[in-house]
C-alpha cells in the first residue's frame, strides 16, 4: 500500500464508519495471554499493523496466534513460550514499544526477556527508565547487551509497593502485569485509571487475577501462582472515534460511528458540544455532526483520565482553526505534541505556540523550553498543501486538514497511521471523500 495519499478537500464527510477495539487495549490484552495456562481469546479486534506486531512478538515466544480480521477474533496459545532470538526481536519490533511490557509475563513464565532499543511517536521523551525501575523492584536483574537488555529473575518476582511520579499508562500497565503473579501484595500509588487499565483489569481478573482499584488512584494486587485464559471483547477505539468526530466538525460533515461508546467518551462529548458540535447517542453508535453556524472558541487543557485525553487533542485542534475567536490549548501529558502544527500554520491556519503554562494550573513543563500551549486563533480557511507525517495522532490530524482545505493535498508517511485506524482509506471512501 502506497506511503502517501492524495486528498481533495473542502467537501463534507458524510455517511457511517465502524470503529472497532481499542489500539491502547488490544495490544496489551495479547501480552497478557502469555500468563495463561490455557488459550485465550480476544474479540472485536481491529486489522491494524500494531496488532500484527504484537502476533509477531508474540510467535517469536513460541505463543501460537490466530487472527480473522473479518470477524475481529484473535486467539493466543500460551502452551509453548519459549525465549524468542534477541537479534530478531530487535528487527521485528521496530518502532514498537510493546516489547517492554512482555518483560514480566516472560520472566514468570521463562525466568528471563529480551528488550531491544525502542521507538515510538516522537512526542516526547517516553523514557523506558521507569519502566526498568519498576522490573527491578520486583526483582528482575537486568544486563546490558549490544543493542539491548537481557532480563532475569533468578529468585522470582516479589511483590512491591510503588508510587508513580506521574499516572503513567505505559507504568500502570508494567505494575500490572507483572504484580499479577509476584508473591505477595503489590500496592499502587497514582496509578493510571484510563478506561484502557480498567479493561485490563478485567481481563486480569478474568484469567484468575485478583486486583482491587480504589477511587485514589490506588490499586492492589495480589498474586496468584497461576492464570488461565480468557474470554473478552475490547472496548471501542475512543480515540479514533475522537478523530472521525473532530473530522466531522472540521468538515461541515456528519459522520455515523458504530462501536463508538458514550461511557467513554463522556468529557469529549462535552467539549465536542461546547465547541458547537452536535451528536446523537444511539443503540449501537454515536452520530457527530455539524449543525450549521459559527464554531466557537474554547479554552482546554488535556490531562490523564478522567481529563480531556491527550489523543484527541490534535485532531480537534484542526477543527478549532474553524471556530470564532481564539482557542487556548495547553497540553499537560506530552511536552512535544504540537509539532503538527507547523503544517496546519503551512495551509493557512493561525496558530502560535508558547512555552508557559496557558492553563489554568501550572503543569510539570512549566519550567522547561517545551512549546506545549498553543493560541488558535479563526476561523481561516485552510489551503492544500504537500504534508510530510511527523507521527500516528498528528498524522490523522493531517488528513483532517487535507479534507478540511481547498484543493488536492499530498500528504506522506500515511503508512503510519495504519498503526492505529483500521482501514482508514477505505472509511474515508465509504464517507465520500475524495482521495487517492
């Protein structure tokens, strides 16, 4: 599939799209097969390319996985893990950052891991450093290897008690799958409580793990010595559903999303209302729409869960260059997340980026060089261009702004963005875009 796509803008999306499982729980979810005795199977599973990296990673263990993209039911045979090569771990990764959290399901099964150097969107720093801390709390010793890490627990994995600095998605989900069989309590501070680590959790207790949230952000698990399979349907992509939403709005669309879940969209829905978009929850989607008149300016800030997502941020920021007024975004979860918007400036937007803490609370960037709040200021119309794509959120973003502008845009690196939206090509066909 070719790496760019030509796009001709300025025409209303109109029409309905299926969002299927959540990219940030999927992946996850296979990891967490390797702590069963038994296989495991996971449904409503999207067709993206993460997803067969992580069956990749996953047969280099010895894990058997089968995948019907047609149906979305992916299953993983545990029986036979066995340490994967580490050279072709490396090579098969890639950019991943997934082969970090095979590190304490590997160690309970096998007694030792493998890590390659790691990639990932570059939006920020996203150091592996606590995840390794952690790991080595449990009792993982670890060595350096050429390119990499090579993990052991010779005396077993005990549990710990541990507070997060930040309520990290990446450390919440390390302490989890590897606490879940460590002897022993391991107690959580500030964990992360994203709708992604609570289906997690389900899935964990569903394979024999006994995990208990309580409403500061604490968790406690203790472990158990031995997990079966599971059974378990994802929840939907909420940040996808955030992109085709803030692509409606962007548009003068209306866009039908099946799979798209009120419960956790709730603090987009509001802003998406706020900012003069309209929808429609029904029995089994949410319909977004524009309903006509002036967009209107709004002053956000993004922070963890239950706060306004850090995903969506981008996407919607491409619909705020259509509202009336001056828009202040100030990012509070990642320090380099506006760099896509030196393309929206490039098509005609007006958008100044700051260095200070435009928000209401000062954030931990405060008193870096890090441009993380940006003034919006529109409505103004957007003019095709040729767009190079810097990394998955800001590139979708990118399409947006090509169907939003006048003409035909060319915009490359899309390869990426198949990393986390199921065929979007072919969604954006199905709701008349013009594109090739």
């Amino acid at each position: 599939m070719s790496d760019s796509i030509r796009i001709t803008g300025h025409k209303p999306l109109h029409g309905e799209i299926t969002v299927r499982g959540a990219k940030n729980f999927v992946s996850k979810a296979m990891v967490a097969a390797l702590l069963g005795s038994t296989p495991s199977t996971l449904r409503n599973v999207p067709d993206i390319r993460d997803v067969h990296v992580v069956t990749g990673l996953l047969a280099l263990n010895g894990a058997q996985v089968d995948y019907d993209s047609e149906s979305g039911v992916l299953t993983v045979d545990p029986t036979d893990v066995t340490p994967a090569p580490a050279d072709d771990v490396s090579v098969h990764a890639g950019s991943s950052r997934i082969p970090i959290l095979l590190c304490g399901p590997l160690l309970h099964r096998l007694g030792s891991a493998v890590i390659p150097d790691l990639g990932g969107c570059k939006i920020g720093e996203r150091p592996v450093d606590f995840h390794l801390e952690i790991l080595e709390k449990f009792g993982a010793e670890i060595e350096q290897r050429g390119d990499g890490l090579a993990l052991s627990a010779p005396r077993g994995l005990h549990g710990i008690k541990h507070r997060l600095a930040y309520p990290s998605v990446g450390a919440t989900e390390q302490l989890l799958l590897t606490a879940v069989q460590a002897q022993g309590l391991t107690y959580v501070e500030n964990a992360a409580v994203e709708p992604e680590i609570k289906d997690l959790i389900d899935t964990l207790q569903k394979m024999g793990a006994i995990i208990s949230v309580d409403t500061d952000r604490s968790i406690t698990i203790e472990g158990v010595d031995t997990m079966h399979g599971y059974d378990h349907t994802s929840l939907a992509d909420r940040i996808e559903v955030g992109s085709w939403a803030s692509a409606a709005l962007a548009t003068h669309g209306d866009i039908f999303v099946h799979g798209a879940q009120q419960r956790t969209m709730g603090m987009f829905l509001n802003v998406f209302r706020k900012v003069g978009g309209e929808f429609d929850v029904l029995k089994d989607g949410i319909r977004f729409y524009h309903p006509g008149g002036d967009l209107t300016a709004i002053a956000l800030q993004t922070d963890v869960h239950p706060g306004f997502m850090t995903d969506w941020q981008q996407p919607l920021v491409v619909a705020l260059t259509q509202a009336k007024g001056l828009s202040i975004v100030h990012e509070t979860v990642y320090e380099q997340r506006f760099g896509f918007t030196e393309a929206l400036v490039k098509m005609g937007a007006t958008v100044q980026l700051y260095r200070e803490c435009l928000g209401d609370v000062a954030c931990r960037f405060g008193a870096s060089n890090f441009q993380h709040s940006a003034a919006i200021s529109g409505p103004t119309p957007l003019k095709a261009a040729d767009i190079d794509i810097p990394d998955l959120r800001g590139g979708f973003s990118h399409v947006i702004a090509a169907l939003a502008a006048e003409g035909t845009s060319t915009v490359t690196g899309a390869g990426i963005i198949d990393r986390g939206y199921e065929n979007f090509r072919a969604k954006l066909t199905a709701l008349g875009a013009e594109h090739e």
